[in-house]
C-alpha cells in the first residue's frame, strides 16, 4: 500500500487539475472578504472580523470549493489510468482493483487536509493584509482546527461520487458539477432530521459549526445524526470498493521456454 501512495502522490505533479483546487481555496477568503466590500453599506456586518472571516471560509469551502477540488482531482487520479491505458499494466504488478482505488482515495483524503492547512494560510494572509480585528493565536488554533476538520469531513462525503465518476471514462468533471450542486443543497435544509444527517451540513455540524447563521436552521443540530450521515458515505465508499473486487486482475501471461 504504500508504495501505491507513493506512486499516486508523485501523479499529482503532472496533475493540472490540482491548480483548480489551489485557485479555488485561495479565491475563497478572498471573495468571502470581497462581498463585505462589495454590498450595500446599511446591510454590511460592521463587526466583520477574523472569526467571521474563518466562518465564511468553513462555509464557502465545505459548500462549493472543496467537493468540486475533491471529486475533480480524485476523478482524475483514476479516469486516468484508464484514459492512459495505464490500468492494465497496473493490474499485472498484481495489485487488487480494490487497494489501487484505495490508495488514491487515501491520497485524495490527505490531499484535502493538505487543501484545509492551506486555506488557513491564505486566510491568515487575507485578514491581515485586510487589517481585520480579533487574530490571535487562540483563534488560529480553534478556529484553523475547524477549518481542517470540515475539509477532512468533506473529503469522506466525497468518497462515493470518487469512485463513481472516476471509474466512467471522462466523467469526473461531471461529477464535480454534481458535488457542487449536492454541497449548494444544503442550505435549503432548515431543520429537523434532514438538516442533520445530510452529508454535507453533517460535515459541518461534527465540527461544531453553527448552521443557523449560514443555511438558516431553525432547530438544534444532532450529532448522532450527524455521524450516521457522514458514516452512511464511507459505508457507501466502502461497499463501492468491495464491488470493485469483481474486475479480475490481469494476470502475466506466462512464458514458454524455447529450445
């Protein structure tokens, strides 16, 4: 397995959808501080500080940037060996389907949290050069936490969309427009059960995000619901993988010897 992560992680260099992901998260503090500037001056939150600015980087990225980044990148790591003809030569090493799709859903998992750390850097850099209020190291710690634990979580509700739309020829961009629409849902979720357990908000609501401010919840938050609903994706994912079993290896074909 961990040469599978190695090799996979060495892909990405040659991966020209990673700079999707790197434009979209540092666009996100940006347009987040952007929109304070941009509306009407009487609507305007006045006490817009750095603990607001870290909300609306949460938000935004759990709710467009990170399941497009996500599903696109992840996509690619596996429409591509088939694209490349690349699958066949993979499977003779011999390595199950399973832990190859495996590998590169790991990659794309830690891959997200790499994406959260970076998202903290740039909204540091963007509040500052702002001149916001309220930095600090505690709000840098708590609030930075939060930041890579929604990415983590929203990495897990992406799994199954992954491995769907990776393994269809050419359909991981579509898939990334189905991310972006599943995570843009979920502000039409006020409350009760669904508000909770779906995947995306359940993403949030582990993290201690407050939803009401955001998507308008009008009820508390439940987190064992919240669980079940990111545990419900994973379970999904790995249903997916042991499915994936059913594409035999392409086993070397043997040698005769010649006299």
């Amino acid at each position: 397995m961990w040469s599978i992560l190695k090799g996979e992680w060495r892909k990405l260099r040659r991966c020209q959808i990673l700079l999707v992901g790197i434009v979209a998260l540092a666009l996100c503090p940006v347009v987040q501080y952007g929109t304070q500037l941009i509306i009407n001056p009487e609507m305007r939150d006045q006490n817009f500080d750095f603990v607001k600015l870290f909300a609306n980087v949460i938000w935004g990225n759990t709710q467009i940037f990170l399941p497009i980044s996500l599903v696109m990148i992840g996509g690619w790591l596996i429409d591509r060996e088939n694209t490349n003809d690349t699958m066949k030569n993979l499977l003779t090493v011999p390595v199950s389907y399973p832990k190859l799709l495996g590998g590169k859903l790991i990659v794309t998992i830690f891959l997200s949290i790499l994406f959260g750390i970076y998202s903290v850097a740039i909204t540091v850099l963007t509040g500052t050069l702002a001149g916001l209020d309220g930095f600090s190291a505690d709000v840098l710690l708590r609030q930075g936490a939060q930041v890579v634990a929604a990415a983590f979580n929203t990495s897990l509700v992406c799994m199954p969309m992954i491995l769907i739309f990776g393994q269809i020829r050419g359909a991981y961009l579509g898939g990334s427009i189905l991310a972006f629409f599943l995570g843009y849902s979920m502000m039409f979720f006020k409350g009760g059960i669904l508000a909770s357990i779906y995947p995306f908000s359940a993403a949030l609501i582990l993290v201690g995000f407050d939803m009401s401010e955001y998507a308008g919840t009008t009820t508390a938050p439940n987190p064992l619901l919240a669980v079940i609903g990111v545990g419900i994706m994973v379970l999904w994912a790995m249903l997916l993988l042991l499915m994936s079993s059913n594409k035999k290896e392409m086993k070397p074909r043997k040698q005769t010897k010649t006299k």
